[in-house]
C-alpha cells in the first residue's frame, strides 16, 4: 500500500460506511460521519498490496499487503474501535485481519493424533479453548503476554482423556496480541490469540 492522502477535516467529514473487498467481500460497516474520529482518515493507491476496505466514495481506507520477506501488514487510516456494525461485527473483521497476518483461519489448532487444542480468536472479554485428549497426559498451557510474562493458566497438571474446556478471564488485561503456550503430552504447543473488549 501507497500513502495517497490526509483526506479531510471532520467537519467536511471522509468516511460514511466502509465496504470490504478481495478476501473482506461482504463484510460493511458504518462510520461516524463528520465526528473527531472522522478527522484526516489517510487513504492509500494500491500499486502494491490489495484493498481490505474502502469508503463510500471509493478510497482506500485499510489494505494488505505481503512484503518481498513473506511478512505480512495490514495499513490503516480508520479507527477499529469506532466502527459501527452493520451487516458485519467488529469481531469477524479481527478474525479475518488475523487469518490474513497469520495464514490460518483463526483457530488455533494441533493436528496431531494424541491432542487437539481449539483456540477462540479473537478473544472476547476472556481466553477461552476446547482441549480434546485421546489418552491422559500431563498438560501445562499458559496465557501470556508479548515479552514472555506469564499472565494466566489454561491447565496445568494431568489431564484425562475426552474434552476439556479452559478459560483465562481477560478482565485485568488491555485489548491486544497474547501468546498461548505450552505443552499437551509431548507435544509442544504455540499460538497468538487478540483480546478484544
């Protein structure tokens, strides 16, 4: 993505609804008209990278773009927080970011034969995953931040086989990117999840 723009002040206003393409076909917000959160929203050409969403009069407001390395970005001149939802919720649009930065689908998910951990993200108020064993085993699954500091446990200890449902309240924590990590058995276990409040 390509800077293009300021846009406008807020009392011209920029940014009525936002509609989604490519990948984000589907997905339409509203936003607050001629309001401060309305102020210079940047928009962006496209000579690299493609459109995530676009305004009402056809700039492009948030992009993605995959840079020559394989690292992945999503550009943004628009407030998330401000989003008014329409046909799509604020979530789903987190979920689709993070199957674009990550490559997945938004559960986190060990394939293996003797464990599987099914991770929500985003995550809404609280961590919550859906732990299924096939024989017991010794589990310790943590909850933590971006420098490594643990912050909450999922489980730890011996764990029987079936279903198991975890939870780590988000209450204390801010709204951002946390690590979910540890071992199921044998199997080592790593994965990003968003908190969103």
């Amino acid at each position: 993505m390509t800077w293009a723009g300021d846009g406008e002040v807020a009392t011209t206003g920029n940014v009525q609804n936002l509609s989604g393409s490519g990948a984000f076909t589907g997905m339409d917000f509203d936003y607050p008209y001629q309001s401060e959160a309305d102020g210079y929203i940047d928009f962006f050409t496209t000579t690299s990278g493609e459109i995530c969403l676009e305004s009402q009069d056809g700039k492009v407001r948030v992009g993605c773009n995959t840079g020559a390395a394989g690292y992945k970005t999503i550009t943004s001149g628009v407030i998330f927080s401000v989003f008014q939802e329409n046909v799509t919720s604020r979530q789903e649009l987190m979920a689709a970011y993070m199957e674009f930065l990550t490559g997945g689908t938004g559960i986190a998910e060990n394939n293996s034969l003797t464990s599987q951990l099914f991770l929500s993200n985003p995550a809404i108020a609280s961590f919550s995953a859906e732990l299924v064993l096939q024989e017991t085993a010794e589990c310790d699954l943590g909850l933590f931040d971006l420098t490594g500091r643990r912050l909450g446990t999922f489980v730890s200890g011996s764990l029987s086989s079936g279903i198991h449902n975890l939870n780590v309240s988000g209450a204390e924590f801010p709204s951002g990117t946390y690590l979910v990590s540890g071992f199921l058995g044998n199997e080592q276990i790593r994965s990003r999840t968003v908190l969103l409040k």
